[in-house]
C-alpha cells in the first residue's frame, strides 16, 4: 500500500459522471514524491500511479535510476489528474521549471 503525506487533485471528476464517462480517472497523472530521508523531489507522469510508485520504491527496478541514486522511501505528495498523455506532459515540464518548482514549494510549505 502507497502512503500519501498531501494530496492536491486538479481536474476532479464531475459529481454526475459515471466511471466509465470519466476520461480523468482512466487518463494520465502528473504527480510528486519526496523522499523521507534526503527530502528531495522527483516529479514524473504516469496512466498508472499505483504502479509507478511501486517502481520507484523497488530497489530492483531499473526503471526509475533516479529514485534509485538517491535515497528513499519516496512518499506521494502532489498528484494531479489530466485527460490526455500531453496535457500531463505539458503540466510535467511546468513543474519541472523554476516558476513550476516555486509553486509547488509554495503548496506544499516547503521552505
């Protein structure tokens, strides 16, 4: 089981919308972890969340050398939902930006 510390979801779905309607919760997340030794950041894009962060936290994974430099565990703290794999790749390279990384120390109140 994957433990969350904070969770922001943009794009939720709509109240009246039936699962197989709502193209959010099968399309494509953008999402942050930190991990709880170093305190560092990695931000990625995902269409199965749960899975990907199984990978980042498995050290016999070679998929995710990133996570696997630098110490762990990693814990999600931001995740956001989006429709299509460009618009999550869009979103992905804002928060990979200077202006992107500022927001999310802001949300997340880290100094």
């Amino acid at each position: 089981m994957v433990e969350r510390v904070r969770l922001w979801r943009i794009n939720p779905p709509e109240a009246d919308s039936s699962p197989a309607e709502d193209t959010v919760a099968k399309g494509f997340r953008v999402y942050v972890i930190r991990s709880q030794t170093t305190g560092a950041f990695y931000i990625g894009q995902t269409s199965d969340l749960e899975s990907r962060l199984r990978q980042h936290n498995d050290p016999k994974n070679k998929r995710s050398l990133h996570t696997k430099r630098r110490r762990g565990p990693w814990l999600l703290v931001h995740e956001e939902a989006f429709g299509s794999r460009p618009e999550a790749m869009a979103r992905e390279k804002f928060l990979k930006s200077g202006q992107g990384r500022l927001w999310l120390r802001k949300i997340l109140g880290v100094k």
